[in-house]
C-alpha cells in the first residue's frame, strides 16, 4: 500500500466511524419510548428524546456546543490533514530537482512562494546560507520543528474535547443526581421508585451525551495523530537532506 493510500483509507474509515456513531445516537434518540415503565403514565414514557428534553440544562447546552464544534474540527482534519497538503507531491519533487541538479537561485525563488512542509524548512535555511552550515542546520530544524507542532494543533483540541466531554456529563450528573435526592428529600422520603429512578435516569443522560461526544473525538485524535507524525516525519528527514545539499557560505538574501 502506497503512502498517499494509507492516510487515505484511515480518513475513509473516520468518515464511516463518524456516520455511524452519530446514526446510532439519532436512531436511539428518535425512539421516543415505546414501552412505557410500571407505575408511570403513557405520556410519560421514557424514550430518549423526552429524557433529552427534561435533562435539558446548562450541561446539555456545552456538550451540544462541543459536539458542534467536533464535527466541524472533524470535516477541517479529513480535509486538511492528508499528504497532499502538507507534503505536495508535485512541488516538493520540483524542490528537489531544483537542489539536485544545482539550480540554487530557482530553488531560493520557487520556496518563496511555497508554504508547504519542506518548502518552509528549505526557506528558513536558505535565510541564513551567508552565516555558515551549521547555522543553515539549526534554522532548518527550528522551522521544521514549528511546522511540526502546527500540523499537531490541528488535533490537539479534538484530544482536548474528548477528554472533558465525559467530565462535563459526570458534572451534569452529579447536579442531577443532587436535584433527584433533594426532591426526595423535600417529600421527606415519600417519592415512589419510579419518580426516584427517573431523576436518576435523567441525571445519567449527562454522562451517556459526554460519552458519545467523547469517543469519535479521540478516535479522530488517536488515527490523525498517527497520520500527522509519518507524514511530517518523511518531510523532516527529506528537508535535512536537501539543506545538506545547500551551499553556505553566500550572502544572505531574502527568501
């Protein structure tokens, strides 16, 4: 399998994970509870939808929010994060051909208008061509090292995400579960079981929408994260390559 074949395949099967999760979530919410529990009226039936209604609070709002904000991090990434864009075939060959065959001052003016990984790192490089190599060296290795840490910002806020959904739903559950025994409290203990466990359903939800915002953001994070580290480590070590290839020694120029 080719290396533009892996990433590839990797976004196809977020894309169905994606789907998929979010038809179960709809398919179990659009259930508006068909079987109605012992002791509880027709129309208070315990579906999830109601249950989504009834728990509707504050910590409802920010796990909405954030699953807003998930799917839209998700879309971003499957465009993005791909080796085309970070590593373009047909420019960093063109790069290559410029250095290989010594055609310096085309290669200084071709980086300028090229942003991608190896065409920032060979920029920077260039920048300092007239302090020596190492000089060239460690300039390349700061670039790439800042071109690394900004294809990995990308996803850091999906990790993010995923880690606070379900502490988010546990606080919503908390609160929940402390309204359901301080009403039961305020009865002064006569509230029957039904009333009892459908506060405590109600306050449980919380943590089921923490749950589901939570898994396709890390799964998201886990596969991309492992995208991000081979592509922009295969654009390090042909960047380090091509500086080696760089003549030091001339005046600086702007690149």
């Amino acid at each position: 399998m080719s290396d533009t074949e892996r990433p590839r395949r990797a976004q196809r099967a977020v894309m169905i994970w994606t789907l998929a999760l979010g038809a179960l979530a709809w398919s179990a919410v659009a259930q508006e509870g068909e079987a109605a529990a012992p002791g509880i009226g027709a129309g208070d039936q315990l579906g999830l939808w109601p249950l989504f209604r009834q728990s509707f609070d504050l910590f409802t709002i920010v796990l909405i929010i954030g699953s807003v904000a998930a799917v839209a991090l998700i879309v971003r990434n499957i465009i993005e994060i791909r080796a085309g864009v970070i590593m373009p075939a047909k420019r960093t060959g063109r790069l290559i051909d410029l250095i290989e065959h010594g055609r310096f001052e085309d290669a200084r003016t071709f980086v300028k208008r090229d942003d991608s990984f190896v065409g920032s790192v060979i920029r920077a490089a260039m920048r300092e061509s007239g302090r020596g190599k190492a000089a060239m060296r460690e300039a390349a290795e700061l670039a790439a090292s800042d071109q690394s840490a900004r294809w990995f910002r990308k996803i850091e806020l999906l990790n993010i995400i995923g880690n606070l959904g379900p502490l988010v739903g546990l606080a919503g559950t908390v609160w929940g579960m402390i309204i359901a025994f301080t009403s039961l409290g305020a009865a002064d203990g006569q509230a029957g079981p039904a009333d009892l466990s459908l506060g405590i359903s109600k306050a449980l939800f919380h943590t089921l929408l923490g749950l589901v915002l939570a898994i396709p953001c890390l799964l998201t994070f886990g596969i991309y994260r492992g995208i991000v580290d081979r592509i922009c480590t295969r654009a390090m070590v042909e960047s380090a390559r091509l500086v080696e290839l760089l003549p030091a020694g001339k005046s600086k120029k702007d690149a």
